[in-house]
C-alpha cells in the first residue's frame, strides 16, 4: 500500500488557513484527501510523499505536452525579464490572434481571457447583445464553468432533473439566486427533436445554444452523425447563435479542434487549457460582426490578466510544438491512444469485468457497464459509479492517476513505454478489483 501520510498531514495544515484546504472544489475529489505535489515533469507526478503517477489527469487537460514542456518553459522564462502585465497591447497579442484566426474554424476575430468560466460568460453576454434575447439553451451533463449563469444541470441528481423530454434546470451550487433558472433552457444532448422542442417552445427567445461539441465532463461522449450541423441548421433558422465550447476539446482532438473533426463551424467557440500547455489563458473566437459587439455595442469584457506575457508566450510556443510537420503530434496522440483504449478494452474482457472505453484517443473514459455505449447524460449517470470509483483507487495504488470518474487524458508525453507500463499497471489493479 501505498504512503500519503505527508498529504494528509499538510492538507491538515492547510485547512486551517485555506477554506477547505483546496483553491478549486474539484479537487477534493481524490483519495484518501487531496494529495500535494512536488513536481511535474513529461507524462509523471511526484507528490510529497515520493509516490510517483503517471498523469492522465493532466491538470484537468490543460498539459497537453506533458508537464514543464523545455519549449514552453524556454518560452516563458525569456519573457520573463520583459514584465507581466502592462496595462496595454503587446506584439506577442497580435501574433498569437493571428495564427489563431488561420487555424481555427470560423475564428474571423479573438478576444482573449483567462479562464474558461469567464470566457463562457463573454461569449453569453455578446450572443445576447447581438440577438437582443435573452434565454440560452444548454444540456444536461455539459460543464461551461462554476458561475450562477453557466452551472446549471451539469451534473444534476436524476431525482431534480424531470422528464428527459423537458428538463428542469438545476441549481449546481447552493448560494445561486433562483432567477438564474428563468434564463436557461436545459434539453438533453444528442437528440435533435429535443432541441427543437426547446426552440419551439420558446419562440423568438432564444439567443444561443451552448455545447460542448464533444461531451467530455459528462463521459467523453461523441455527438451523433449529422447531430452537430443539425444543431448548427436550427440556430440558423431559429436566429440564435451556435457555441461550442471547446475549453477542453480545443487543441487537443485535433489541432483545429473538435469543430473541424466533426465537421461543423459554429458562431462563436470558447478555448481555454490546451492553448497554452498549462499557462493560464482562455478566448472566445467567432464572427466578426458578433464579437464587433465588443466595440459597436459597447458589450463590456475586461481582465487585468488577459493577454498576459507569459500566458502569450506559452500559448506561441505550444502551437510551434503542435504545428510541427503538420500536426505530427496528433498522429502519435492518435496512435497511442487507441492502443491504450483497445488494451483497458481488452483487460476488462480477461478479467470478465464490464469495461466499457468510450471517447477519442487523446481523451476518453472507462465505464463500467453491461448496458449499451452512454450516448447522453442520463445513460452515463446510469454506470456504476461506485466500481468506477474502485478503479480509480486501484489504479492510483499501481501508480496511475486518473480523476475518480475515469477519465483519461493524454499528453505527447505518454511514449510507447509509458503505455506499456500503464496497461501493465491496469492488468494489475483489474485483477484486485475482482
């Protein structure tokens, strides 16, 4: 067994001066409390009590190049003498939104952020000023960040829920006023006669639907063929805007993201993780006439912290990495990662356990199920959880470290070897779950 005697002692410590001992709530979900880290390097954690992870956390998948990539960091330490904020714009601005609006689809314009939460909240607040609506349409199981507008039905009890036919919103957190509720539609994902109840019960009053094209926080679950661009062909009729948030999907199913795997351009995209391989930073990128709302409208965006140097510096020096050769890494994520997929697959059938491998090479999620794949919320919330969980732990006692829903993210870091180690580690922590 392994020791995380020093862990507990600090997160101990910790609490008495860090409301409850965390800085973001998602982390209290590990075990046995939430472990302090030493250092990162490539694909492998080291916390204080010297156990060593291979990472597939990856801070949630942001480190997409594996943690203190040389590039990167090289990067960020030369810009370090040249100051961090200014107040004012800067070169590395106007570079980075360039090569950004040649790369990503339909990014006629950027405004960059710093995190997701607030992007998502940008990005809500021009689809109204442009349509002059108020409500948005989200989904159930799709996570847009922690604030009173977005932290809706994205986890919800399926007790609260309601119908699947008609949802009803759900609160994520105590302290959230009522009337946040009035201006959400919550539908259930992958399902096009839903969506267009929502629109047809709510004339005119729908200013945008917001998705995660891939929905990722509620079970790495791929959209439906032709789901997407039915989506992207009701905002257009209905004049609501399509937003897909690509917080984590962005940079990391594909270079140009999940919109150009899947075939589809919506109005605005927010980014924000993979970016800058692990810097702070996020962005909302779209149509011009929309995001011209920040200066035509007036619509208010601000941040001391957008644009940053360093978070600019990251962001520059990681599209060199993944860029390279066309996208090189991608191939190598993409070969990887199906072998890691195919080899859980494969250990859950030797040791007679119902593994289910859901997802795309660079992010995907183990299930434990006999019924058919998650295609929503509702059938991912339907899993046995409680053996996920077990996972979890066995897996983190053979020294990997996944979140305790499953999920798997992977980094340019996980070589050949590290997979080979992995499915090693993963045979043994099946056999001890049965």
């Amino acid at each position: 067994m392994r020791s995380y005697a020093k862990s507990i002692a600090f997160y101990e410590r910790t609490r008495k001066h860090l409301a409850g001992g965390v800085s973001s709530n998602v982390r209290y979900a590990s075990t046995p409390v939430p472990l302090f880290f030493e250092r990162g390097e490539g694909a492998r954690l080291y916390d204080v009590d010297g156990n060593v992870h291979i990472d597939y956390v990856l801070g949630n998948g942001p480190a997409i190049l594996g943690h203190a990539p040389k590039p990167v960091i090289d990067a960020v330490q030369r810009s370090l003498a040249q100051g961090q904020v200014y107040a004012g714009q800067h070169r590395r601005e106007t570079e980075l939104a360039e090569r950004l609006c040649g790369l990503l689809p339909g990014a006629e314009v950027v405004r960059f952020a710093t995190s997701g939460t607030e992007a998502v909240l940008m990005a809500m607040r021009l689809a109204r000023a442009f349509t002059g609506r108020t409500r948005i349409v989200k989904f159930e199981g799709h996570y847009h960040g922690w604030s009173d507008q977005a932290y809706i039905s994205a986890r919800p009890p399926l007790n609260e829920a309601g119908p699947a036919e008609a949802p009803v919103p759900v609160a994520g957190s105590p302290g959230m006023p009522k009337s946040v509720l009035d201006d959400v539609v919550v539908a259930v994902w992958n399902d096009l006669d839903a969506l267009a109840a929502a629109f047809a019960h709510h004339p005119g009053e729908i200013a945008a639907v917001i998705m995660e094209p891939m929905m990722v926080n509620g079970g790495a679950i791929a959209p439906h063929e032709g789901y997407l661009s039915g989506v992207r062909d009701l905002c257009r009729a209905q004049g609501a805007l399509f937003i897909c948030d690509e917080v984590i999907t962005g940079f990391r199913v594909g270079l140009r993201g999940a919109q150009h795997r899947f075939g589809v351009t919506a109005d605005l995209a927010i980014y924000a993780k993979a970016v800058a391989a692990g810097f702070p930073m996020a962005m909302v990128a779209g149509r011009r006439d929309v995001m011209d709302t920040l200066l035509d409208k007036g619509v208010m965006h601000g941040g001391t912290y957008n644009g940053n140097v360093q978070s600019m510096a990251a962001a520059l020096a990681a599209l060199d990495e993944l860029e390279r050769d066309d996208g090189a890494v991608y191939r190598d994520l993409e070969q990887r990662g199906t072998r890691l997929m195919q080899g859980l697959a494969a250990l859950g059938a030797k040791h007679k356990l119902p593994v289910l491998v859901q997802g795309l090479p660079a992010i995907f999620q183990t299930f434990f199920t006999k019924a058919a794949a998650p295609e929503n919320y509702r059938d991912s919330a339907a899993c046995d959880r409680d053996m996920a969980l077990a996972f979890h732990v066995a897996l983190q006692e053979q020294g990997i470290r996944v979140n305790q829903r499953t999920t798997w993210f992977l980094s340019t870091a996980h070589d050949d070897a590290i997979i080979e180690e992995t499915l090693a580690a993963a045979d043994r922590a099946m056999a001890a779950l049965t």
